[in-house]
C-alpha cells in the first residue's frame, strides 16, 4: 500500500497515533505508557500488518487494549464503541 493511499485512511491516523505515543516523548501519553513499559509489537510497526490484524476500523470506535498494562499487539487489542463512559475508561 503506497504512503499516499494508507494516509487516507482512519487506521492510519489511530496507527501513526500508537507509534508516537509509544516512542516520542513529547507526546502527553508517552510518559505514562513508558512508565507501564508499553510498546507496540514488532509485528504492528508495519501499518500493512496492522490492518491485516485489526481490519477496517468500524465507525464510532477506537483502539482499546484489554489489558492497559501490556503492549499494543493483536491478542491485546480490538475496535471499542465510543459511549458516555469513554473519557474516564
């Protein structure tokens, strides 16, 4: 998939998201996830794996991980309905 074609794409905006949380420090997220030694798997530093994993981001959902003290991975993640309980989960 060309960079200019994956841009286009939701999945793209939550995967770039979860690298730069994960690996810049200036991001407010990092020093958290850093302190919890969250990473992103080897695997899902490829975008095209990612999508192949997580599939088309349906509408009104966002990335979650079961467990927010293990690394963003397939086994741990999955697409999470936004709900009036989403800002203090």
């Amino acid at each position: 998939m060309s960079k200019f074609i994956a841009t286009k794409h939701k999945e793209y905006t939550t995967w770039t998201n979860i690298i730069a949380n994960t690996t810049q420090p200036s991001r407010s997220s990092f020093a958290s996830l850093n302190k919890k030694g969250v990473k992103v798997c080897d695997r899902w530093k490829s975008f095209e794996a990612f999508v192949l994993d997580m599939g088309v981001r349906p509408q009104d959902t966002y990335l979650k991980r079961r467990n927010s003290h293990r690394d963003y991975s397939p086994d741990n993640c999955y697409w999470a309905p936004y709900n009036r309980d989403t800002l203090i989960d």
